[in-house]
C-alpha cells in the first residue's frame, strides 16, 4: 500500500472556505478515520486527494510524490461511496470484475476470476456472485460496492460514510468486517463519516474536523481521554458529555482560568446524601437493560450519568454527586491542563 499526506490544502467555494489549511498524513497500512458533521468539509477533503477537486493552495502527496495536479486516473486510488453506485443489470461477478476489465490494465479473465472470487470470499458474498446486484439485500449490494474497490488493490481506499444508508445492525455487522479485511490486506483506508462510534472502533487514529480545520488528530482513546477543546470532547461518548458553567463548582479545586468543566458520564457518580458539597435532584431515570441513564438537576442545569439498574433511583430523588476526574476548558473552549 502507500501513505498520503496533504500539505496545507485549502479550497474555497465562493465564499465558503470548505477546506483550512488542513495538513495531515495517512500512514501506510493505517485506517484514519475523519470525524465531522455536515459540511465540515470532509467530502471535499476527499475529492482533493483523488483530483475530482484541484486545491486552491497547498499540495497533495502520494508516497512521497507530488500529485496536486495529477489527473484522477493517475492517482491509483479506490473510491467507495454513500450510495453503493452499482451496475444493476449486472451479477454480482460482473461488477465485482468490471474495474478489472478496463482495455488499459489488460488483465486476463482467469486473474480476473481468482481476484473477484478471493474479494468475494472476504466479503462472504461468495454465494451471491451469480445474483443480479438488484437482488441483494442493502448489507449485500454494499459489501460489493465494497468488493469493487478492493479487487483492484489500489494504494489507497478513501471512503465517505459507506455504512450510512444501512440499518443499525448491518452497520454494526460491517464495521467489525470493514476493520478486519482492513486488518488482513495491510490496506491504508481514509474513511470519513459523523458517526462517532465508527470513528471509535474502526480508527488508528482519528481527526476531529470542524468548518474545514482539523482541531485534533490522534489514537481514538486520546482523543476521548484528552480532548483538545470542548467541542472535540463533545464529539465523542454517549450520551453526550455534560458541561457545567466552573462558577457552580465552588468546591471543587480547578485550575485558574476555568470557565466550563466537562463531565464524562462514566465520571460523575450518584451517592445516597451524606453531607458532601454537590448535591442533585434526579429528574428522569431511562431504562436501557443493561444500565440506566440518569438525568438530573444540579443548580439549575441538567446533567446525565450512567447507573446500575439495580441502583434504586427516582424522579425526584436528592442525591449526592461525585465527580472524577474533569475536563476543565477556558473561555473560549480550549482545554486547560489539570
Ligand atoms: P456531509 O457530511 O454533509 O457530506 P462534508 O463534511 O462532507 O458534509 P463537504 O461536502 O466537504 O462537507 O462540504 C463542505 C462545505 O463546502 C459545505 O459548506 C458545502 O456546502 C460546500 N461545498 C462542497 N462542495 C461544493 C460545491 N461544489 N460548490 C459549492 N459549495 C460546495
């Protein structure tokens, strides 16, 4: 496979700056996934590595050569989409094949057939090859959307958000798949998407993307674990982390300058009162089977946290707060040391 790395890339669309000054490099073998939401600038991301879209500055880079202004077809690079894209009237054999197929690459039909039946042995859709691709079901016509890509071996896979127009259980199912065949080729995959939990289990290393700017890059649990900003932190965990205003946390010691402290629902603990400082008011217990998640009113402001079922709580309950280990931002949402 081969590594990527855009050098301070922008591109501007009238007067939206869809890309900032983004740099970042995909290592070979690595599965970099890049977490944002709507418009952040991640599709465009991606069309600028593959040439659909030429930079206004900076450059792209393709083990170590320069290909900023190479045509698309020079790049070597597989594209998998939202929307599977594939050819209907065809079986599942054809499509798997047609990329192989091109007069250019002057591959051989028995090559072709080990390639299509190895891609679709590792996609487990070895039985459906005969199928018409309209006979498949979502998770299927996806795997091969999938499989298209992957018989031809290209460099590098970029991929925007291919689980999202499947349900929550063939995503569940495909993830585990994506990460493995990522696994058994060494393949380099650049994969965008809003979903946290994709970034969370398929990602070496994530970068967090907002407005066009990379704002974080790194090892998924340092992300979680150390976030750069407010925004950053808010991206990752479910539910969502809590925010408190520092001025009702006077008894709490927090480094000078802090103005908004982040809680982690794993960190703040629910206690029966016995006189400590932070107490509460459970406004809403929801019931998830394997645990529960508790929303309640400190001072005004809700907060939520996790708690064992087997934990008697209810609405209107006083109880004690304990808080483990905070996040602690500034003004302007940038994450102070502890
Ligand atoms: P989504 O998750 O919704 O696909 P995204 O993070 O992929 O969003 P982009 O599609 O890269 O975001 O878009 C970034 C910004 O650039 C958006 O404000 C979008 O409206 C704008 N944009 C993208 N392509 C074009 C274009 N061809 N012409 C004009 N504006 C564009």
């Amino acid at each position: 496979m081969a590594d990527v790395a855009l050098r301070n890339i922008s591109k501007r669309f009238g007067t939206v700056a869809a890309v900032r000054e983004l740099s970042l490099s995909v290592n070979d073998g690595e599965f970099m996934v890049l977490l944002g939401p709507s418009g952040a600038g991640k599709t465009t991301t991606l069309r600028l590595i593959t040439g659909l879209e030429t930079p206004d500055s900076g450059s792209v880079m393709i083990d170590g050569r320069d290909v900023t202004l190479a045509p698309p077809g020079a790049r070597d690079i597989a594209f998998v989409f939202q929307q599977y894209s594939l050819y209907p009237h065809l079986t599942v054999y054809d499509n798997l094949a047609f990329p192989l197929r091109s007069p250019a690459r002057r591959i051989s039909e028995p090559i072709i057939k080990k390639r299509v039946e190895q891609t679709a042995e590792l996609l487990h859709i070895a039985s459906k090859l005969n199928n018409r691709a309209t006979r498949l079901s979502g998770g299927e016509m996806q795997r091969v959307a999938i499989g298209r890509a992957l018989v031809r071996d290209p460099s590098i896979y970029l991929m925007d958000e291919p689980l999202s127009s499947l349900d929550a259980k063939l995503r569940a199912e495909l993830r585990l798949e994506l990460k493995r065949i990522q696994l058994e080729l060494g393949a380099t995959i650049l994969y965008v998407t809003h979903d946290q939990v994709e970034a969370m289990t398929m990602a070496s290393r994530i970068g967090v993307i907002k407005d066009g700017e990379l704002l974080q890059l790194g090892k998924p649990r340092e992300i979680y674990e150390s976030p750069s900003s407010s925004y950053v932190a808010s991206r990752l965990g479910t539910p969502q982390i809590n925010f408190l205003p520092a001025r009702l946390l006077s008894d709490v010691p927090l480094p000078p300058g802090t103005e908004t402290v982040g809680i982690r629902t794993e960190h703040l603990r629910l206690a029966a009162r016995n006189g400590g400082p932070m107490v509460g008011r459970v406004h809403r217990v929801e019931h998830l089977g394997e645990q529960n998640h508790v929303h309640l009113d400190y001072k005004g402001e809700m907060l939520v946290t996790l708690a064992d079922p087997h934990q008697p709580l209810h609405a209107g309950q006083e109880v004690e707060l304990d808080l483990v280990q905070p996040l602690c931002f500034d003004g302007a949402g940038q994450r102070l040391p502890a």
